[in-house]
C-alpha cells in the first residue's frame, strides 16, 4: 500500500516523521508545499496566490505519478487550500488529516475535502462539529530514536526548554529553586534566581538535559492548546524523566495522574512540588518509571501510527 504524505517543512519536523515511522509495510512518500529555492521564495514574496497553484500543480504531478491508496495532510491547516482543491481531480483516493495546532482561516474548506479528521486536542472537536469529515482525538507522541531513557544520574537542576510567554513567566518567576530555562525571550532580570538561556536547544541536546535533570518542568500554557498536552509531556517521559505538568483535560485520556504523572494547578503548587522532587526525587521514581513504561507501550511515534492506521482500516477509509 501506498501513502502520500504532505506537510510543511521544518514544523517541529512533523511530517518527516510521520512518514519515517509509519508501519514498514507501507510505501511512502513525503510532499513539502514549502520547498526552499530561488522560484517558491520569490513567489512567496511577490506572488503568493501563484505559488499556491504552481504548489497543488506540483502535488498533482506526484499523485498522478506515485498514485498512491492513501493521502496523509499533517499538520493539516498550515496547508494552503490549493492542495486539497487539486482531490476533486482524485475523487476515489482516501484522504485522511491530521491536525495539531489552532484552526485559522479556511479550516472547514480544507477539512471537508477529508475523509477523517485527527486532532491532537480534544478542545479541537467542538470546532468540527459542523465539519462533513468524521473528526477524531489522536494524541500527540514522541520520536523514540531521539528521546530515549539513557538512566543516567539525575543531577542538574529543574530544567524548562520553551518560549517565554506570559504565564509561563508567571509559573517559573513563583519557582524559588534554581531552574536551568532554555528558550527565547525570558526576562532574564525578572527571575534572577534562575540560570537563564535566551536561545533554542536542539532535539538532541534538550534530551540530554531531559535524562539529567531532577525535575523536568513542562507548562503547556500555548495559544494553540485548549485541552491537549504538547509534545514535551511525551519526551519526557520517553527519555524516563518524571511527567511534571499543568491540570490539562487530555492528560487523563493518556496517563494516570498520581500514578504516572504528577500536576499542578498553580504557580504556588508548581513552587512546592519542584521544591519536593528536588529534595526527594526518591518519592517521585515510581511514578517516573510508570509513565516511562505506559509512553512506550503507546504513546511513541510507532506506536501511534499504528493505531492511526488501524482507526483508518477500521473506518474501511481504506
């Protein structure tokens, strides 16, 4: 079986490893709307509608010539709606999306050229409701080749890697024990107690501090989360780190809380328990290695195309 795989470049490298861990079985391709030459840059500049249309003309060409059983949009509102406008020409090939962050212009349009709708965020489907594709929760998961369980000793100080935003600065400026905080944009002056990097890690490197530290802090709080967990609850806790995160809804769709995950629900309550893990990590291994051993019996990038492709079967999408 064949599967087209499309998807905008350098998204957290989404779509390169959706296509990378889909089952072994399968044939795929990959289709970069966003490739980066001299023509899709000047267009993008001077001509975008142009580039959008050269673009489904593009993908077109590799439909037509891969002709592939399945068409796999992911991160499927980034895509332009040129390259779905391009599937009436293909009115018999399943067409499945699956969808990650907020819905911006266009959303229905796109997602009524699918046949099924993943969302990562259960807050997501209240905005489908009025959609004709069949919308379903899929969670998010982790790249097991990256982040991995090195059991190393956990003895740097709690760590956070992310962009500074308003609540995020509100959460780690209540946190009076020495953090390492990795990211853009923090102010730095405003949390003098903490070891401060105004610049990104790479995948590789954040998985290092990750199986290092005593306590991996994660504050979902994003303008393109409602419910859902972000890709750090599941990397963490595939490199075995402790999955220390705020009150989501999805979470206990995923995990056990108390059992396999621990939360908070304030800055203050964040303040204590990264006071407590650091002063008594013993407490909090169980839990660690729980969450560790549910992540890799179900939350993996394996793992989870598996599933997708079982719902797909099973929907007789295929």
């Amino acid at each position: 079986m064949k599967i087209l795989v499309v998807g905008k470049k350098q998204i957290m490298h989404w779509p390169e490893n959706v296509a990378h861990f889909l089952p072994k079985e399968y044939q795929v391709e990959t289709f970069f709307y966003n490739r980066r030459n001299f023509f899709s840059i000047f267009h993008k500049f001077f001509f975008k509608k142009k580039r959008y249309q050269k673009c489904a003309q593009r993908l077109k060409k590799q439909i037509q010539r891969f002709q592939p059983d399945l068409i796999l949009y992911i991160s499927s509102f980034f895509i332009p709606l040129e390259c779905y406008k391009i599937l009436k020409d293909f009115p018999k090939l399943p067409r499945v999306g699956w969808v990650s962050d907020a819905f911006g212009t266009d959303q229905k349009k796109k997602a009524d050229y699918l046949d099924i709708l993943f969302c990562s965020d259960t807050g997501y489907l209240k905005a489908t409701k009025d959609f004709t594709c069949e919308s379903l929760y899929l969670p998010l998961c982790a790249d097991e080749t990256v982040f991995v369980n090195r059991h190393l000793p956990r003895l740097c100080p709690p760590f956070f890697a992310g962009v500074a935003n308003p609540i995020r600065n509100k959460y780690l400026k209540a946190v009076q024990s020495k953090c390492l905080i990795y990211g853009s944009r923090w102010p730095k002056k405003e949390m003098p107690q903490h070891e401060v990097h105004n610049y990104k890690l790479q995948h590789k490197k954040m998985q290092d501090f990750i199986n290092k530290t005593v306590a991996p802090i994660n504050l979902t709080f994003s303008p393109n989360i409602i419910s859902g967990l972000n890709f750090r609850v599941f990397e963490i806790a595939c490199c075995g780190g402790l999955i220390l995160v705020n009150d989501m809804p999805d979470l206990h769709l995923c995990y056990q809380v108390g059992k396999e995950a621990v939360v908070y629900r304030t800055p203050e309550d964040l303040n204590s328990l990264v006071k407590d893990i650091a002063k008594n990590p013993q407490k909090y291994e169980a839990i660690a290695q729980a969450g560790y051993e549910r992540t890799m019996r179900e939350h993996t990038y394996s793992k989870r195309l598996e599933q997708m492709m079982k719902i797909i079967k099973d929907k007789k999408v295929i």
